[in-house]
C-alpha cells in the first residue's frame, strides 16, 4: 500500500532533524520538496540520493494529480519543505488532501517548525493560542489587524524580514502602541534573537536595526 509521509526539516540547525526522519528520507522511493535545491543540500549532508520532484506553491495545482499517479506506484513518498513542517504556511495541505481522498495512507512526522519556540520563548499565555501564518498582504490586512485587536489569546504570526518594520507599524496603528510583541528571528540559527516590550519599542528597535533571517511575530492577547 501506497504512503505519503511529511517530514519536517530544520528551520536552521541540521542537529534538529530527527533520527526518524531520516530514516524516512532514506528509505522514501520520491521526494517531493518546495524548492529541490536547498532539499538536494540537505539530502547530500545526509548522504542521502534520493530522486526529488519539485511540489511548490506555483506548480502545486498543475502537478498534483501527476504526483498522485507516481505516489500510487510506489511504497513510500515523502514530502517536505525547505524549512519547518510541510503545510504550516508552506505547500502540502493540497496534496495531503488529494492523497486522503485516492485512499492513500498519510503520516506526518513531528519535528520543527518556527512557531512553536517562538511562542514558547515570548513568555505569552501559550495554553490557548492562534496561529495566523502571514497576514494578507493587501485585501483583508486591516480586518484581520482590527480583529487580532480584540483577540483575548495570544497570536503568532510569520512576517518577512522586509515587510517587518511595515508590519509592526500597522500593529501599532490598529492595536495600540503599547501592545506586547516578541519578535522571534532566526530561530536555531547561530544570531537567534528576541525581542520582546511594546510594538513602539520594538519597531524602534527594528528601525535602527534593520532585519534579516526568517521572523515570527508573537502579540500578547487583549487584557493579558
């Protein structure tokens, strides 16, 4: 019978990929990976030689029945990101999705994925939570910040590096300047930060040190 594994990779540490994950990629007929290149550095630290497809935003719709029929033909296919786990902002929902309907097995494996230690790290409530990915980037930006300003949970959101200043001067406009943020930057890499206080302390922060690396956001809730 016919399995499509998702296996998480490192967000930045390669010590963080799981023995077990391995062993999936070694053993995995295809891989399907976002972006071949950085999957084909990890594989070669792994001294691994897998066959790898691309599955990416921009090819996922046109590919995916494709992907399906060569999952079919085989006993195990593994689908991965270049960071972090497969589906959490990052292609794999459709084919997890067509795999479930063909009444093809799916496993997901646990492993990194950047949200978690940053909102772990920003000493916020993280019993109760919600996760946004990134934000619109233009239609439905600003009923999503309004609403965020009356979440009682925290809220963890991805940003890029250059839209990040942007990004904390909305929070700022729509949610108050003295609302607590951490932001979380280039987490398990070797200039992992936080910075945490008010959106107005951290923009200004950010303002006169410009941002690189991967970004999560981590808003305190409403009346924390």
């Amino acid at each position: 019978m016919s399995k499509l594994c998702l296996v998480p990779t490192p967000i930045g540490n390669l010590e963080d990929i799981t023995l077990r994950s391995i062993r999936m990629l070694k053993e995995a007929s295809i891989i399907y990976a976002e972006d071949t290149r950085v999957t084909k550095k990890l594989l070669k630290h792994l001294e691994l030689n897998n066959t790898v497809f691309p599955f990416h935003a921009h090819n996922e719709h046109k590919v995916l029945n494709n992907a399906i029929d060569k999952i079919k033909t085989v006993e195990l296919a593994v689908l991965v990101s270049d960071a972090g786990t497969p589906g959490i902002s990052d292609p794999g929902f459709l084919l997890t999705r067509k795999c479930i309907e063909e009444g093809i097995e799916v496993e997901c494996l646990p492993g990194p994925t950047a949200f978690i230690p940053a909102l772990v790290s920003s000493g916020f409530p993280c019993d109760r939570f919600i996760f946004e990915g990134f934000l619109p980037h233009k239609k439905g930006r600003q009923t999503k910040l309004l609403q965020i300003a009356e979440e009682e949970r925290t809220v963890v959101l991805y940003e890029s590096p250059h839209r990040l200043i942007k990004c904390l001067g909305q929070i700022e406009e729509f949610i108050g300047p003295e609302r607590e943020v951490c932001v979380a930057r280039e987490i398990t890499k070797i200039y992992e930060e936080y910075q945490r206080g008010s959106v107005k302390k951290v923009k200004a922060h950010y303002e006169n040190h410009p941002p690189k690396g991967e970004i999560v956001i981590v808003i305190k809730g409403k009346n924390d």
